[in-house]
C-alpha cells in the first residue's frame, strides 16, 4: 500500500522494519518543508491503519537487530555475504541531504573544506542513544555501529575530482567495490547526481528539525561555494583533526566541548555552533531559511533527540508519569545502566564542590542559586545530569549544594531539577 500512494518516495532499506523516505528534487527549503511534511504524515497515517507506529531515531531503542528480517534483493544479500554479522548488525537510520553542485572539481573543493563542520551538524542530530535495550552512554551510538563498515566516516583530502576518480578506480579494479555508492563517507560527492551528499547526522526525532539541518547544511555549502568563486576558502584540516571532534560530538552531542583547531583550544559545543550559524549569516536571507535557522536555535536550547529520549527514559522511571508513557511504548524496555556520567569532564564539579557539604559557610543553598544567571552552554549537562539522577532515584527530592566555586553549574542544575518538581 505504500508504494501504491508515495511511488518512488518511498523505498525498503537492508532491514524489513525500516523504510527510506525521499523528497523529490526541491528549488529551496520550503519546497522541501512541504515534501517532508506531507510524506511523513501519509507514512504516519499508512502506518496507523496497518497496527503500527513509526518513529524517528538513530537507533532502535530497544530492538535486536538479529530479530528483524532482512529484505529479499539481490544487492543486500550480497552485502549481507560479504560483511555478514556487521551488515546484520547495521540497524540504524541516518538523514542524507543532497546539494546541487554540478561543477565537479568545485564540489570536491567544498567537500575538502565542509568536512570541518560535520562534527557540528553530528551534535545537532544525535538522536540514538540506546542500542539493545541499554543506554549506551553515547548521544549518537549509530555512528559507532556503522564504523564497523569500510569506507564510512570523515573523507580523506582530495586535490580535485579526476583525483576522487582515480581512488573510484583503483577500488573497482581491485574489487573493494561494485560501485561508487558503496563509499560511504559522513561527505561524499554523489556517484550519480551532481550534488554533495551529507550523511553524517543520525535521523531527527522532528521534522522540523529535519528541515533545519537540511537548511544549515545548505546555508554551508553556499557560503563556502561563495567564499571560492572570490578565490578564498576554508582552511583544510587534517582528517585525524576531524575526526577527534566527531568522536566528542557522537560521545557528547551538545553536552560537551569540540575543538577550534584554529586557536587550538575547546569551546563548548553550543558556542561553536552559534559561531558557525554566524559564519552562514549573510547568506540566510537570500536562501530564506531564517526561520529555519531559528530551529536550530531552539534545539541548542532545548536539547537534541537523543537528550529527549533520556528525558523520556527518566519520566518514564517517575511513578506519577511512567505509566502514562509505557502505555505509549515509549522507551519501555529500555535498562538504565549507571554508566552516563552527569556531566562531560569540562563541567564536572571538581574537588572542591566534594567537600562543600563539610564546609557549611562556603555554600548556598537552591533557592539562592535561582537568583544566578549563568552561561547557556551548561544547559544541556545540567539537563542531562538531572534526569540521569531522576531516573536512578524517581520520585525523590533534591537537596542541592553547591561550592560557591561552581556556582554557575549550580544556578544550571538547579533551574533543571526545579523544572522537574524535584526542588
């Protein structure tokens, strides 16, 4: 039935249980917007009317992948002999965005310089933070399942596209592959289309953050497009570079500090990110995608999809709600485990906050945190922390305590476990 009414926007993937949405070819984001919206709606609906439900996310949360059928084609069951148990074992779900570029070299050009900020546009998306049943500890396990495979993750450097050719070559001849589409780098310029294929974010838990991505990744690649067309660039760096600020995003999504190799220092996740949407400022507005971007605003306060989903796990741990979302089967199987620390190393109290409790006149009281501003980028740890704590002891109350030290992580902690009734 679904094939019947969305045709060729809807396609199987290597797993039964999973389905590929596609647009079809938009001028602009709002075309987009439109096409993903509607798709995902008659998916929803299909779905309904079959007895099933559809969700959005990196990674099953509580599925075993040697559970679930595999789909009967010829390409698959190839893939499946080749890499057996890692291709079994791939059960995860990624968004792809496809940007026309169609001068070749140009492409390969901005692909060299984009792969800087694809551990930006990773922490944005991360979205699969349970695997089998466990919290992994990870914001985006899907991109350590999917290293398992060959030719996945950041791209190495190319000089032009006849130099990407030759690699293509040298890989067919030696039979490392059938075709170009199985390089499958987080970056790659499209074997078939004339476009810069991103695939580096795990799937969103909204559309419209879907949309929003998409928008940024767009707004990156114009800038970059116009930055060369004036004979400039963006500095290229070392893939062994990229890759440490791909490990701190999928590990730590906006929780955590990335590096601007540039100064050669850490910075906290959000606050690169809002460097980054100021890098593709003026050219937001000739795309039309404000609002959009304005999504990404949101989720840098709000949290990904995969602080929501821990959200969710902690609510569901909460006697006056569990019941409530195990009846909707969100997250109901999935086993809390005590290895997601509160914090990322950058904002753990340090030792001095130990003995705040032993020293009575070096501390303040919850109350008094709620009067202190503090930087937004401890937002996301201090929401993550609480509802980690929440979901190991549900229904308790918090007596927090902070070394006047830490005063700034307290005031963050604070406004999270008071929004949770837990103050």
């Amino acid at each position: 039935m679904g094939r019947k009414v969305l045709k060729e926007r809807l396609k199987p993937e290597l797993h039964q249980s999973v389905v590929e949405l596609a647009t079809g070819v938009c001028k602009d984001i709002a075309e987009a917007r439109r096409d993903v919206f509607e798709t995902r709606s008659t998916i929803v609906r299909l779905a309904r009317d079959a007895g099933l439900s559809i969700a959005a996310a990196g990674t099953h949360p509580f599925s075993h992948w040697a559970d679930v059928q595999i789909t009967s084609n010829p390409r698959y069951a190839q893939l499946i002999s080749d890499f057996q148990t890692v291709a079994r074992g791939n059960l995860i779900f990624g968004l792809h965005v496809h940007i026309g570029v169609e001068d070749r070299d140009l492409a390969v050009g901005i692909m060299n310089e984009v792969r800087y900020f694809l551990p930006h546009i990773l922490a944005l998306s991360c979205n699969s933070p349970f695997w089998l049943g466990r919290d992994t500890g990870w914001a985006s396990y899907r991109c350590k399942v999917f290293d398992k495979f060959p030719r996945t993750n950041i791209p190495d450097h190319f000089t032009s596209y006849s130099d990407f050719e030759d690699y293509v070559t040298i890989l067919l001849k030696t039979n490392c592959i059938v075709d170009a589409k199985q390089i499958w780098w987080d970056v790659r310029p499209h074997p078939f289309f004339p476009t810069i294929e991103y695939r580096v974010s795990d799937i969103p838990m909204r559309a419209d953050e879907t949309i929003a991505i998409a928008a940024l990744l767009q707004a990156i690649t114009v800038k970059l497009y116009r930055l060369r067309r004036k004979n400039l660039g963006w500095r290229n760096y070392r893939r062994a570079l990229i890759t440490e600020n791909k490990w701190r995003a999928a590990r730590w999504g906006l929780n955590g500090k990335l590096i601007d190799f540039g100064k050669e220092q850490e910075f906290p996740t959000p606050f690169l990110i809002g460097e980054l949407l100021e890098f593709v400022d003026d050219v937001v507005d000739e795309l039309g995608t404000r609002k959009e971007l304005e999504t990404i605003r949101w989720i840098l306060k709000n949290g990904t999809g995969s602080d929501r989903q821990i959200e969710g796990l902690a609510r569901i741990a909460r006697p006056e709600e569990g019941g409530r979302l195990r009846r909707r089967g969100n997250l109901g199987r999935v086993a809390r485990v005590g290895d997601r620390p509160p914090f990322p190393a950058h904002v753990r109290t340090n030792p001095t906050a130990a003995a705040a409790a032993h020293t009575p006149l070096n501390t303040i009281s919850a109350t008094d945190l709620s009067q202190v501003s503090y930087d937004p980028s401890l937002a996301p740890g201090a929401r993550n922390a609480a509802f980690t704590c929440l979901a190991i002891q549900p229904g308790e109350k918090v007596v927090l305590i902070t070394d006047r030290d830490c005063i700034e992580i307290g005031a963050a902690l604070a406004e999270q476990f008071k929004r949770a009734g837990a103050i």
